[in-house]
C-alpha cells in the first residue's frame, strides 16, 4: 500500500512511501482488539487502598465504663466501628490491577490497530513536524488544511518534536506520541493517523526487531 508524503503545508514531500503489509495490510479482528484494549486499561488503573477494619486499628481493649447505671449499653472496646477511631465495619479490601496479556496478543493487536487505520484510509504521513514558526494558529490553519480529524494522533520517531508539541498543547483533539508509545488505545479512539517518517520507520523496525 502507498501513501503519499506531505509536508506541514500540504505540498509534497518527494516520492510515495510503501507501507508494510505485515503491519498495515492486516484484517482487523474485534475479538484480538477488545482483548488488548481491555488489558490496557486494566493496567492503567492505580491499586484500590485498603481501609483498617477494627483487627487492623491498635485501640485499648479495657472495659471503659460501668457494667450498670451508666445509661449506656455495655461497651468493651474502643475499637468499634461505632466509636470515633474504631476500625470500619466491612471496609474496602485490598485490590491491585496487574493482568497479564500474551505479548504476541499484544503485538498482533496493534497491527490490527494500524491496519484499521490503513484500510479506512484515515492515515497521513508527513516529512517532518519541524515549524518554522511555532505557533498555535498557523499549527491550526495546517491542520485544517491536512484533513486532521476532530481527534487527531501524532505518532513521531524516538522522540517528538519540541517545536510542533508546543503549537499544539493549545489545541484540543491532537494527541502526541513518539513511536515507542504507539498503543492500540489511543489509535482507536482517534479519528485521524498521523505519522511521519521517522516514526513510520520506528514502527516498522519495532515489530521487525
């Protein structure tokens, strides 16, 4: 499959580049994606902290009061959930989300994942993201003038560049990556592709190695 190469304006950015068919000419499977996409948000989320049950709170265990004549019930131990300080009564447990996921799953499924991109023709390839001038509105006007999607992710080489980053940290919609953080995730919610060459080769040579 060949995508033309632009540049920021729009112009072309010399000859056509081919994509790979080992990861761009898949045909996706919604069975391997949602297997993927579920395990990364499973891994996204922060360990559920425990709260101390009355086994757990470090309270005296002395009779406080008198048996009778006190008007109250007979209490033993501050360490009740209904004292201030006592443990809680059925509190919160322990909960770490650590799944575990194939990593030959994982790695089909973002082939998948490009190879969706690919095949409904909502990827761009651009030269470079060097700006001239880094400025949000001409970073805007380009954009528009690209074919950028309402959200739009940029996927850049090792690194992205600095120029371009700080055009667009005002413009809602636009996601920023360097190729080692390409993730099922985040190219399925975005509506748009973009990847330049430098992260183009990144990806390939990622799934290569």
């Amino acid at each position: 499959m060949k995508l033309k190469v632009q540049t920021l304006d729009g112009k072309n950015a010399g000859a056509d580049i081919e994509l790979s068919e080992d990861v761009f000419g898949l045909d996706p499977r919604a069975d391997i994606l949602h297997r993927v996409v579920t395990w990364q948000r499973e891994k996204a989320r922060g360990t559920a902290r425990p709260t101390r049950e009355r086994s757990d709170v470090a309270r005296t265990g002395k009779k406080f009061g008198k048996q009778k004549g006190g008007g109250t019930a007979r209490h033993g131990d501050r360490a009740a959930p209904i004292f201030i300080g006592g443990g809680k009564a059925h509190g919160a447990r322990l909960r770490d989300f650590n799944p575990s996921l194939n990593k030959k799953v994982r790695t089909l499924g973002l082939k998948m994942a490009l190879s969706d991109k690919a095949k409904s023709d909502k990827i761009i390839v651009l030269d470079t993201l060097e700006m001239k001038d880094a400025k949000t509105k001409a970073l805007k006007e380009q954009a528009a003038g690209l074919g950028f999607g309402k959200r739009t992710l940029v996927i850049d080489g090792e690194t992205v560049d600095a120029g371009f980053k700080k055009a667009s940290a005002n413009l809602y919609g636009i996601d920023i990556l360097p190729a080692i953080g390409a993730n099922v995730y985040d190219i399925l919610r975005a509506e748009t592709l973009v990847l330049t060459r430098a992260g183009l080769e990144k990806l390939e040579a990622r799934f290569n190695g």
